[in-house]
C-alpha cells in the first residue's frame, strides 16, 4: 500500500473520530473528557473511524471527475469519507411492509444497533459515577441550608452562563424545593443539578471547608419530625434568592404547585 493511501486513510479515519467525539461532548457535557475516556467511548470513536475509512473506500470506487487517482480527488474521497461516513453507511436500500410495521433493509439497521449500544454503555457508565459521586458528597446535607450557597457561588463563579442555563437552574431550583420528597433526595438532586451545571471538581470543592455548616441535625433525621413550615420558608428562601439573582423560571408555578410542598410530611429516617 502506498503512503498516500495511508495518508488518506488517516484522514478518514481521524475526521471519524472527531465527528464521533464531537456527539459525545455535546451528549454528555458535565464531564465530557470521562465519556471519551472510558472504554466505551474509545469503542464510539474507533467504531466511526472504521466507518470512515469504509466509506472512504467506497467513495473512491466512484468515478473522478478530476482524474483517475488525482490528489484532489483521493483528499475528497477522504473527507466524504471521514465527514459523510456515518450518513453513508447508514443508507437503507429498501423498505418491506410486514403486516403493520414497515422494516427498512440496509447496512443502517446493524450500523444503529451498534452504535446505540456504545452510546447506552456511556450512559451507563457515567450514570454510577455521578451516583457515586453525589452520594458521597452529599450525604447528610441539608437542601435548603446548601442551596442558596451553591446558587450564590455559580452565579459568581460563571462568567457567561447560557440562557438556557440560568432558566435550568431557577426552574430546577424551586422544583427541588417544592418537591415532596425526603431530604436525602433533594440533596442528591442538588448535586446532579450542580454536576449538570458545573461539573465534578466545582461539586467537590463547594462544601469542602465548610461542610458541617451544611448538614441536617441530628433531631430533624427523626422519622417522626414534620418539618412542612420549614419547607416552605426554605423554599420561599430559594425563589426569592434566584429572583434577585436573575435565575426566574422559565414557566411560572401555580399556587396550587407552591401549595404542594406546605402539606405536613415527615421525612423519613436517615
């Protein structure tokens, strides 16, 4: 084989990659580096690059208007290749009707099937390290002492925070506070929503010298505690906090939502 297949080749198969690497980091934006890091990741990028170069070979098999084995020629086959190999091999030849269902017949089918499973292993995978993570951090914290620091330090921290971004976190925010659910999940919720945000080594270092400021005491892990009017100051607290700040929900609760969470309800043991 020549080195200017090779080099061609390489070109398919690196701008493979990229494309696959660019799905991953707009897929999993909290930690994007550990989704390709992991083995499925590697398995999502070298899969494309073998597609890459698949389609690269089919592409050259089609006939050059510039000249048999131009340079031009072969440096198009190669980014057709590498840019336009997933559209390529994802191709459907035909389409059959078995009773009601319509199957589509071409290499797409085995094409989607694998690359869906990477894509769920990745999921997966990061899914029990945020686990993880969240549940050794934020362990006995208590929700509506934690929020309006954690909001207050974002809101500082970030310099130039998306729309869509600020109108997560206020609607996020109060969801959490009028979620009639045990304090243990709504901590576990803030810190999903602070990996979402800001990623792992903000969650990490955000209660690191003042955690005990933070926890629930020890007489409000009782399963007998009703703590419903502390609920709906806290989260009266949290609303009036993220108005000030700027970060207004994107759809305004009724008054029957904020009523939910003034309901009496005990909070189970710890």
């Amino acid at each position: 084989m020549e080195w200017g297949t090779v080099g061609y080749l390489s070109i398919a198969a690196g701008l493979g990659v990229l494309v696959a690497a660019g799905e991953l980091v707009s897929r999993y934006r909290d930690e994007p580096g550990k989704a390709l890091g992991n083995w499925p990741g590697f398995g999502y990028m070298a899969f494309n690059a073998g597609i890459g170069v698949i389609a690269y070979l089919i592409v050259c098999h089609i006939p050059d208007p510039s000249g048999e084995g131009s340079i031009l020629g072969q440096l198009g086959s190669a980014l057709v290749g590498g840019l336009g190999g997933i559209t390529i091999m994802r191709a459907k030849f035909f389409t059959i009707r078995i009773g009601d269902v319509r199957k589509s017949i071409g290499p797409g089918n085995l094409i989607d099937t694998l690359l869906d499973y990477f894509d769920r292993q990745i999921d997966r995978q990061r899914a029990l390290d945020r686990f993880r993570l969240v549940r050794e951090l934020m362990k006995d914290i208590d929700f509506y002492k934690a929020a309006h620091y954690a909001k207050v330090q974002i809101a500082g921290a970030l310099q130039n925070p998306s729309v869509a971004d600020r109108e997560k976190m206020g609607v996020r925010f109060r969801e959490i506070a009028d979620g009639d659910f045990p304090m243990r999940e709504k901590a576990h919720a803030l810190g999903f929503l602070i990996l979402d945000l800001m990623g792992e080594d903000f969650l990490r270092d955000l209660f690191r010298d003042n955690r005990a400021d933070f926890l629930i005491r020890a007489d409000e892990r009782s399963p007998n505690a009703t703590t419903a009017t502390r609920d709906r100051a806290g989260a009266d607290s949290v609303a009036s906090s993220l108005a000030r700040q700027g970060f207004r929900p994107a759809v305004a609760l009724s008054r029957t939502d904020l009523g939910a969470a003034a309901s009496p309800t005990s909070r189970p043991a710890r």
